[in-house]
C-alpha cells in the first residue's frame, strides 16, 4: 500500500527539484554561454550575451580555420587521440589479461611494482631526461609512447578478466586454442565494457592534454589544438599579433570581416572546438561506461 503523500513531503520535493535544478544551470550554464557566443555576431556580442544568441553567425568558425596553424594543431590532436587510445586500449588489455594468469613469470613482484606506479613518479626532470635519452623530443611520438601503458587501466583490466569464467578458457585450450587466439577471439570481445571504458579515460586524457606538448615540443607543425587554446587564453596580445599576420591574399578575401574578430569571440570558438568531440563520445560509450566501471572497479 503507498502511503500517503503529506505536506512535509511536498515541500521537501519541490526544495529538492529546485536546489537541483540550480545545481544542474550552474553546471551547464558556462558551456551554453560559449556556445551561444561562439555563433553570435562578433560585433553584437561585444555588448554583453546573456542567455541567447545576438545576430546569429558562423563568421567566428570561419575566420578560426583560417587562423595560422590550425588546421594542422586539429589534425596532430585527433591523430594523437586515435592512435594513442588504440595503442593504449591493446598495451592495457593485453598486460591486464597476462597479470591474471598464475602462470606468468614473477607475477606478484611485477603487479606490485606497477601499483607502486601509481603514488611514486620519477619527477619532471628525470623524465624529460628519460625522454631525451630516447630521442622523442620534438617528435610526434612523444605523445603517444609514455602514455600508452596505464597502471590505472591495467588494474581494471586484470579485475574485470578475473570475473570471467574459468571454464571458456579451458574449452578453447582443449579445442587447441593458443594464448593469443584466446585473448583475441574470447578475452577481447567479452572485455567490451571495460575496453571502453579505458578508451574513454584514454580518449578524453589525449584530447585534453598540452603539457606535453609545452614541455617536450619545441616544432610549431606539431602543436595540439589544446596547446594552441591554452596560448591564446593565456596571451591576448599574442592572439592579436596572429590575427594580423598572414598571407596578403587571405586577408583580402576576408575582407573589413576580419576586423570583426576579437580575442574573447576566438577563445570562445576554440574552446567550442575542443569541447565538441567529448561531448559526441560519451553518448556511444555510455552503455559500456557504467557498467564496466562497476565490474572492472578495484576490490579491497
């Protein structure tokens, strides 16, 4: 039997929907705002936008993919995200399966050094010289190589595996299976909650960096689009300088429009830029996100 709805209840809803609700405008509210401002007119928009657009407009978007050096920042970042998550998703899978296996060598020592990983680094300058050592500075490698193993990503791995059943393995071994047909043709297809949930981490940490690029990266050909957005917020003057510069002929063809672009209507646009591809991952990677964090998650 339900039982009755009081007055205290109704209050207590309603307070609820609305603290909620002012919680969930102030979180999305920021994105709305650069979106919004990101498509309105740059010469309206200098007077203020507040919840809706002023003089719809792509000319932002337009005069963007024409500033110097973007193109290529957009290209090194999405070729860095897709091969470093698909490096790191096989490295993180892979090792995950072999530390579930008794049978592998030293097992105990390696799994408990590679947890340690986890809360002692080596530090910025034994790092950067690690890298130098290696010749991967100024090397589009360098942003792929040092992350493509995750002690993180491991351990979800080898938890999640270890909640398969026993009996799978053992059948395809009786039928000749080898290890690596095993994992590739078992392991693999029944690991897709977890494998996506470690592409997702690994996806949106590719996306997002830029230190990297700062540190080790010296070649304007190869700056990341983060790197290049994480210049203009932090320089005006710089972004200013940019947009002046260029090729003659282009300018031309923008004509007095490219007097209408202002540093605050590019950061906006640039931040739109970056933002928009996590935005379209999640929504496919959902289904498996959850569901592999909870099977996946640490165990005490």
């Amino acid at each position: 039997m339900v039982g009755k709805i009081t007055a205290s209840r109704v209050v207590f809803n309603v307070i609820n929907y609305i603290v909620l609700g002012i919680l969930a405008i102030a979180c999305l509210y920021p994105f709305w705002y650069i979106f919004i401002y990101s498509l309105s007119d740059p010469v309206q928009a200098r007077s203020g936008v507040t919840f809706w657009f002023k003089g719809f407009s792509l000319s932002n978007f337009e005069k963007v993919i024409q500033l110097n050096g973007i193109g290529m920042s957009l290209f090194i970042s999405v070729a860095r995200t897709v091969i470093g998550t698909v490096a790191s998703v096989f490295a993180c899978s892979f090792m995950g399966y072999l530390f579930s296996k008794n049978q592998m060598p030293c097992r105990k020592f390696l799994y408990r050094m590679l947890v340690i990983t986890m809360y002692v680094s080596g530090g910025l300058i034994p790092t950067y010289l690690t890298i130098s050592a290696y010749h991967l500075t100024n090397t589009f490698w360098v942003y792929i190589l040092p992350g493509v193993v995750s002690a993180y990503n491991i351990i979800l791995v080898k938890t999640f595996v270890e909640q398969l059943p026993g009996s799978l393995e053992e059948s395809a071994i009786l039928d000749g299976a080898g290890f690596f047909t095993i994992y590739s043709r078992i392991i693999l297809p029944l690991s897709k909650p977890i494998v996506a949930t470690i592409a997702t981490f690994t996806a949106v940490g590719q996306w997002n960096s830029y230190m990297d690029n700062y540190l080790y990266v010296n070649e304007s050909s190869l700056n990341t689009l983060q790197y290049l957005l994480y210049k203009f917020l932090n320089s005006t003057q710089e972004l200013t300088k940019l947009l002046q510069q260029g090729d003659t002929s282009a300018i031309h063809q923008m004509g007095t429009a490219s007097q209408t672009l202002t540093p605050i209507g590019v950061r906006m646009t640039i931040t739109v830029i970056t933002v928009i591809p996590i935005f379209l991952v999640y929504p496919f990677m959902q289904k498996y996100f959850a569901k592999g964090i909870m099977l996946g998650a640490v165990k005490g």
